[in-house]
C-alpha cells in the first residue's frame, strides 16, 4: 500500500485494477458493435449495429482465409492496374501519386447498375508492417487533393483496412476486410444491402481466383514498400 493525499491508504494493486477494467470496457465494446450476418465458403461478414439507421453510412468487417504466401496476397492487393479483374464492380484502380510523406493516392472507379450512379474514391493509404508476418494496407478518402468528376457520385470513406496474416508458414494467410463510409448520393435499399451483404463475399472469392493466376503484375507499389516479406 501507499499514502495518497490526506494521508489515504491505497492498495498498490488499485491502478492496475482499473487499467484492467478500462481495456476489458473497450474490448467489449468494440466485440459487441459488429455482428455476424452471414457467412459462406469460410469468409464470415459482420455488419455494425449502431450504424444501420445512418443515411448512406455502410460498414462491414469481413474475414476469410487463403491457401497462398502472405507475399502474393501482398502483392496482389497492390496491383491496382489488374484490380478491374476480380474486383467486383470495379472499372478502373490507378495511382496517381506518391505524395512526399510516402503515401499513396489511388482512384477507384465501380460500377453500378442503373438508375444507380457509379462511384469513385479518392483514396490516401499507406502500407504497413504491423508484425513479422502481418500486413496492414490502411486507406481511406482524401478529401483536399484538386479532383472532380461530375459524371460521377465521389464516395466518401471513412476507412478501409486490410490485414494480412500469415497463420501458416508459406501455407495459409488470414484475411481481414473492414470498410466505413458513406457512398453519397441517391442509393437504394437493395444497392447498400448489396454493398454490406454481398459485395465482400464476391471480393473474397475474385481474391482468391486471382492468386491462382499467373497475370504480369504491377509491382511498382509493392517494390517500393520500405520493407521486405
């Protein structure tokens, strides 16, 4: 024990007790704001309850597995050239810049069927090393770079976040995709029930036809990444 003020006799364990219950607090907080909604072929997605009422807002987390080298998952999801392959919905991926703090800054166009208007994002990322064998592609919408396409609705996204980490080694990676945003303009129901519900799985599967195909990749963002796999 030690003295606090007026002379108060505190248990030295105290500070620690409530550090545990704070991290305990959050912990479950976050475990408690997704839910599962469905799950097929291995890949479980998970929607955020406390967002289901916000007018264009759409979030999902979706986590599946792959029998592939944490490497060429690395470097698929960087090949932005070849995205319009597998990617559902997806029309067009290209770099724009490396901007001077060592992001990037990535244009994405999708699809949409009509009357819907197709979207675009704006994205700033950056790629990182969380662990040894863990990966964090972290992106969302850069909002101050000159871009304008009026022929288009410029989606807004909060955060997309994709953690790759090898489970097995060389043998099987787990995959991680959470996504926050809001797509703007005029939306449908059944268009962002699509978005949450059945966009990830399509993702999911066009992912792991694509590590099987042996494409010429665009590697010109995975060369550059500061460091190796």
């Amino acid at each position: 024990m030690h003295k606090g003020k007026k002379g108060l006799l505190i248990p030295h364990q105290l500070p620690f007790i409530f550090l545990t219950l704070f991290v305990s607090f959050f912990l479950k907080a976050d475990a408690f704001a997704w839910e599962l909604i469905d799950e097929d072929d291995g890949v479980k997605i998970y929607s955020k309850k406390e967002e289901k009422g916000k007018k264009g807002w759409t979030s999902f987390k979706a986590i599946g597995f792959y029998e592939s080298k944490l490497k060429d998952l690395v470097e698929v999801l960087l090949d932005f050239d070849n995205k319009h392959f597998w990617a559902p919905q997806n029309k067009f991926s290209k770099v724009l810049k490396r901007l001077k703090n060592g992001h990037y800054l990535v244009l994405e166009h999708y699809k949409a069927p009509w009357p819907v208007d197709n979207r675009e994002f704006l994205f700033e990322g950056y790629v990182k090393k969380i662990k040894d064998k863990e990966i964090l592609i972290h992106a969302w919408s850069n909002t101050t770079y000159p871009y304008k396409n009026d022929d288009v609705v410029i989606a807004f996204a909060e955060y997309v976040d994709i953690t790759i980490e090898e489970v097995e080694k060389d043998k099987k990676c787990k995959v991680t995709f959470s996504v926050s945003g809001n797509l703007g303009g005029w939306l449908p129901n059944w268009a962002k029930r699509f978005v949450r519900t059945k966009w990830p799985f399509k993702f999911f599967e066009g992912l792991g036809e694509e590590i099987l195909k042996k494409r010429k990749r665009n590697s010109r963002v995975f060369n550059e990444l500061p460091f190796s796999l």
